[in-house]
C-alpha cells in the first residue's frame, strides 16, 4: 500500500496570498534581524512559538540574544517588562489570543502601567488560522483598545512589517502589533513613496464614488476591490489606517469630508464589535460628521474551523465579498 500524500499546508500556517502574488517569507524576523544588527538592546522573546511567530530566524542570527520562556505567557510578558526596565528591547511574540485573553493583566499592570518599552508581537490576528475559536483572535483590538499607553498596529502586507519594526525601535513606549506571519503578501510597493509611520493613515487610493478605510490583511483585500470596480466605472477610495491606536484623527475627517456624499466602509479583520468600525464611528459622532456608513468585519459570534478562503467568503472579507458589499451600497 503507498503511503498517504503528506500535506504541505495546514489551516494553521495556511497563506493569505492569492496564487501568483508576490510574497515575502517571513518579513517580521528578518527585519528583526537587520534592526539587531545596528541596535545591540533588541531582544527577542518568545512562548514556545518561535517558528510560529517568524522569531526563529532571529534566533538564527543572534542565538544569545534569544530567550525562549516555555508556555507561559504570562511569564513571558514580565520577562519582557523585566528587560524594559534594565534598557533592553524586548521583541515578545506569542499568538494574538494567548496575548489578549491569556496574559491581559500581566500586559496592562506590568507593561502598560508602567510605560515599559515592550513590543508585544502576536501571529493569527482576526480570521487567518482556521483552527476555531481557540486560535482565532477575533476581539483583541477590542480587548486593548481601552488599555491606556498601548499603541496597536494593524500592518497590512510584508511592506509595512518590514518597515514596521524599525518604527517600533524608534518608538519609546509599549506596542501591540497584529502579525502577518509566514509568506507575507507584498502590495504597497505600488505605491511610490509609501512609508509606514507609528500613528499615520495613508490616502493610498482616491475615488469618488465610495471611501474604504480599512486596516491588516482588508486593506489588501480594499485594494484588490477598488481595482476590480475601477473596471466597472466605480471609483473607490482606499485609506490604510495601520495605526489603530491612536487613532489619526486628522487624516480621516479630512479623507471623509472631502467627498461629503459619498458612503464610509470601515474593514477590518476583526469582530464588527470594539474595533476600527467602530473607533471611527465613533470620531465621525462626535465630530458631528454625517455620511453612509457601512462596516466589513467579522460577526460578533464564534466562527467556524476550515478552510480560510472559504471561511473568508462566509464571513464576508474576502475581495469577492468585499466587491459584492460595496455595491450593494454604490452601484
């Protein structure tokens, strides 16, 4: 009897890129690894998750600078605020869900609190694993948003990571950033003089017709939508809001003002709770700004395990589905 075909992929590591796209693999640790080499005080810390967070080829690289603490994430982070607070760098990567639920407090009292200079950098945000709710970090931006000092990055493709951990070396203060791991998609390099900065939304598309602000993985997918309805004669706006917290209030309203009449698409792979929707909802109310106003982001339920391109059709943040929300609404 032959032996069964071993499976190359599982829904674990499975890539968000489309076939054919351009790819980076694993632009977080090989950034880390070229920012460590002008800055001997990065560290790199990780929960039993080198491999899965893209931290391994730093412990490639600089193996005394490398801390692997069990699976103990709570551990983890104190360490992390440990050496913070001796002037170190310390680069602590976990998954999105062992960070937000598993070690909340610890961040928050022993991070946040005290303003440490940690970079908490966490794999499988929002719907990019399909092994269920226990891996599928659908809330954490809701869950750290409310956390004072926290500064949360939504990088959308390996451009902005790359770019990302530099940016991260120069901010003094704790960060939480929502990590695209593995062969990274590589979009914005369309975009001629695109820089990633701590705190910035970017105008990467104008149109007319529909604004999408979106942030991680949708603004990819905002992309890939604003081209398909370009060909149908719908213009479509795409702003990258990477930058979750703080919010850029400035660059938004005057995205939103400047074509007061047509309709706001907040994406997100996120809950449609607690999130970037409505973050911005919420700026729009109070600035007294009246437009359409429409979210793509994951329902506020527990999602399915399976296959991601069909998991991201069901929810409705693939670009079909995205294509298929903003007519709803424009066409």
């Amino acid at each position: 009897m032959s032996a069964k075909k071993k499976l190359k992929t599982s829904a674990m590591i499975a890539s968000i890129a489309g076939e054919g796209q351009a790819t980076t693999s694993a632009p977080f640790g090989h950034a880390l690894v070229e920012a460590a080499e002008k800055n001997d005080k990065i560290v790199g810390m990780t929960a039993d998750l080198g491999k899965y967070t893209d931290l391994h080829i730093f412990a490639q690289a600089y193996p005394e600078r490398y801390y692997q603490m069990g699976m103990a994430e709570q551990l983890l982070m104190m360490a992390g605020a440990g050496m913070a607070r001796e002037g170190f760098i310390p680069f602590v990567t976990t998954y999105s869900v062992f960070a937000s639920r598993r070690a909340y407090d610890f961040i928050c009292l022993a991070i946040a609190e005290e303003n440490l200079n940690v970079k908490i950098i966490s794999a499988l945000p929002g719907l990019t694993t399909g092994y269920g709710p226990s891996h599928q970090a659908t809330e954490d931006v809701a869950i750290f948003r409310g956390m004072p000092n926290l500064t949360i990055l939504d990088p959308c493709d390996a451009v902005d990571i790359e770019q990302s951990v530099q940016a991260m070396v120069d901010f003094n203060g704790p960060v939480y950033l929502r990590l695209l791991r593995g062969k990274v998609p590589r979009v914005l390099d369309r975009f001629e003089g695109y820089r990633f900065e701590i705190g910035k939304a970017k105008q990467l598309i104008d149109g007319k017709d529909a604004l999408v602000i979106a942030s991680g993985l949708m603004t990819m997918r905002a992309i890939e939508a604003s081209d398909e309805l370009k060909e149908k004669g719908v213009d479509v706006g795409v702003m990258h809001c990477a930058t979750i917290k703080p919010l850029d209030t400035a660059a938004i309203l005057e995205e939103v003002r400047r074509y007061p009449d047509r309709p706001v698409f907040v994406a997100e792979n996120h809950s449609v709770v607690g999130g970037l929707g409505e973050s911005i909802a919420s700026l729009l109310m109070k600035e007294g700004v009246s437009v359409k106003f429409y979210q793509i982001g994951l329902p506020d339920e527990f999602l399915d395990a399976g296959a991601l391109p069909t998991l991201h059709d069901r929810y409705g943040i693939s670009t079909k589905e995205v294509v298929k929300t903003i007519k709803q609404h424009v066409v």
